[in-house]
C-alpha cells in the first residue's frame, strides 16, 4: 500500500500479509506521492503513477508552496525482489487520475485535470498517447466494462464517455443526472453499473443517490437511494453479488446494494468511521478496509476486515503509517518472500478474541501464469513458460533468510 497522507507526503510501503494479518514493511517508493494511481500488471507486478509530491496547505496556514507539484513520473513494483523502479516518464502530469489495466495488457490512463489520454505498454515499457476525452475530468471512475471498454464517469463532467481499446477512442455514453466527483462505480453481475454517492463539486455536500448504466442500450435511469449520503467512500463487489459500500461519513455506518431487491440495506457498523480509505477483496473473500480520514480529518494506520459470512468488521493488523490517498492492490508473491524489512518490534499483533474470530469463506485458488518479472533496467524479456501454476497460499511467518532457489508456491500480498 504505497504513500498518501501522513503529516506529510510518504514514499513508504508496506504488504498485508493474509495469514498472519500483519502489515510488513517493504523498500521505499523512489517519489514520494499523494492522489496517485495504481494498477496491477499481470498477477506480480504494479504500476504506480502520477500525483502530488507536496501536501496542500491553506495559505494562511502556510505561505507556501500555493501549488502542489504533480508528477509525470511512474514506477513499477515486482514481488519478484520487492523493489520499486522507475520508468519512462507518462507524456502528462497527472493529479488524481485513474488506471486501468485492458484485457490486451496495457494500462489506461486518463484524468487529472486533463482531457489527454495514454496507454502504458509492458511490452514496451512505454507510454504513448491515445485518442483524447470529451472534456478534462479530475476525480472520475473508471471501470472495465464486459466487452472490454473503460466507462469513464464524473470528475466534474456529467457526460459520461466509453473508451475503445480497439479504435483508441473515446465515444459519447449517455449524461447523468448529477455530477460526481469522490462517487463510486461498480461493474454488477448483470453487466450494469453503479454508481453511487459523491459529491456535486469538490468540497461541496455528500448526495445519497445512484444511477445505472446499461450498456446494452447505452442508457443511464435513476438507481436506487443509498440509506446515507457518501463521499469518498468505497464500493465492493463481493462474491454473492451485493455490493458493500463502506465509509465516507463521519459514522461507522455500512450498507449493501442487494441485486435480488435492488435496493440499497443497512449493513453492521465498522470498527472505525473513515473516508478516503482503500478497500481490496482478498481470495477468501473477505475485503480488507484500511487507513482514510477519521471523523475529525486525521489520517488512520487502522485496518479491518469485512467478513460476509459472519456479516462484521473485525479489527486486523496496524499500518506502520497512517495513510489517505493511498493505493492497495492484490499480487501474487513467490515464497519464500526474503524482501520484507525489519519491523520496529518482533511483538505480533496480539490475536484476536473468540468473540472477533475472523471467519473467511473458503479460498478462491486460482491457476494463473505468471508473466515475466521486470528486471532492474525494466528492458523487455523473452517470455517464459511456467511448468507449475500458481496457487496462492500464504507462509505462517515471512523468510528473513536468502535462498537460492525460491519455491514455487506463490502468495497473494497486498
């Protein structure tokens, strides 16, 4: 979970480790970054870009800097040594964009207060521009549509657009009813979107209302009324269809969008209130909560784990920062993991209680390839041909040793 804010910007980085539900410390981003974006690049690797390196103070606070300084520059991180290496520069400075990765591989990028767009290609280890949107947005949703298409909704433009990765354009998708920024957009089982809550401007009231798009006749109506007004919350689609919104009030209040009634319920109460946090569905089907901005605009190192077959949050393992504008994303590493650093105390977090037992749904063992790690100069390589497939279990305890020959059981670490 690289950087965000702290008292002040963070080039650190930590992994959740799932079985023994601690955050481990890792090396350090090469730029410190705030209001960034992530995406994973096959099952190993993470692209980090963009953002600010400077905090934003009021002036009267402060008298300077008036203007944050936003970053063109990107990194990758591979499990594979646990390092963190730079790469080209993307062709825009970009504060608050969004990433997504493309059933082709490249990695979309588009926003921060920009109309431009680019696609980064791993094969090539390059950045290069793509057909531009109707109009700049900052703060927007993007969100991988059935077909292969990224919707790209909100962020101060009400139109919402479509990105084809087959003609490198941007075409016209319908117009919501509200603008959105700090909103949530998730892609339903049925192929539909939703997207909830947010704001009408920056700063301005949160809304409790939600529209749906169908693709299917490029249509968006009028969804359903959250049981709150949200903000800068999260929205998880969990493995039995609903939809966990979480956060973005100065409560600890949660609820699900349920897609038999399609309507929105009240969920239990979070160990904490937060906004701003991060939210990662982990392979047994649990969703780990972390960091975002308590109640009185102070950032969190808490963490907890939603689980939806005992319907509760349960309290998991400290941050060894706190962190708001932060990224969290679900890769594989392989075991035994010997890049993780020390910890400032080899006391465990202490277990959990019989009344706060984590319960998880059984593990999702997918059977994945793995694509070829980058190396230190991020040159493209030959492919290699895998002759084991992963399985993603996780070592009781991480390896401080070297070993020569690591094993090929690989781990998901977050």
């Amino acid at each position: 979970m690289p950087t965000g804010k702290s008292p002040g910007v963070l080039n650190s980085a930590e992994i959740y480790d799932l079985a023994i539900h601690r955050f481990l410390p890792i090396a350090p981003m090469n730029e410190r970054r705030d209001q960034f974006t992530a995406a994973a690049i096959g099952i190993d690797r993470v692209l980090i870009l963009g953002g600010i390196n400077t905090l934003l103070v009021p002036l009267n606070v402060f008298p300077g800097p008036a203007m944050p300084w936003i970053l063109r520059s990107a990194e990758i991180f591979n499990s594979g040594d646990g390092k963190f290496v730079a790469t080209p520069n993307m062709k825009e400075a970009r504060d608050d964009p969004t990433a997504t990765t493309l059933q082709n591989d490249k990695v979309l990028i588009v926003g921060g207060a920009s109309p431009t767009a680019e696609l980064y290609d791993p094969a090539t280890n390059a950045f290069a521009e793509t057909g531009a949107m109707l109009s700049s947005r900052h703060g927007q949703t993007a969100t991988m549509l059935r077909d292969g298409g990224v919707l790209i909704a909100g962020g101060g433009f009400q139109k919402l657009e479509i990105y084809d990765p087959a003609s490198g354009k941007f075409h016209f998708a319908g117009t919501l009813n509200d603008n959105r920024v700090y909103h949530t957009a998730t892609l339903l089982e049925d192929g539909l979107v939703m997207i909830a809550g947010g704001c009408p401007f920056a700063r301005s009231s949160a809304v409790d209302t939600s529209e749906i798009f169908d693709e299917s006749n490029g249509t968006v109506r009028e969804g359903p009324k959250m049981t709150q007004s949200r903000a800068g919350h999260t929205a998880t689609l969990l493995p039995d269809g609903r939809v966990l919104i979480a956060g973005g009030r100065g409560d600890k209040t949660s609820e699900f969008y349920d897609p038999q009634s399609h309507q929105f319920v009240e969920g239990p109460e979070m160990v904490a209130a937060r906004s701003g946090h991060s939210a990662t569905l982990l392979p047994d089907g649990t969703v780990l909560i972390a960091g975002g901005w308590d109640p009185d605009y102070k950032p969190l190192s808490s963490a907890e784990i939603f689980d939806p077959v005992a319907d509760r949050f349960v309290t998991t393992g400290e941050m060894s920062d706190a962190r708001v504008g932060h990224s969290a994303t679900l890769i594989f590493g392989r075991e035994p993991i010997t890049w993780i650093r020390p910890t400032p105390s080899a006391t465990p977090t202490p277990s959990i209680t019989a009344t706060d037992t984590l319960t998880p749904t059984p593990s999702i063992t997918p059977t994945i390839s793995p694509t070829p790690s980058i190396t230190q100069t991020l040159t493209p390589t030959p492919s290699i041909t895998p002759t084991k497939s992963l399985t993603p279990t996780i070592s009781p305890t991480p390896s401080d040793s070297t070993i020569a020959t690591p094993s090929p059981t690989d781990t998901p670490q977050h």
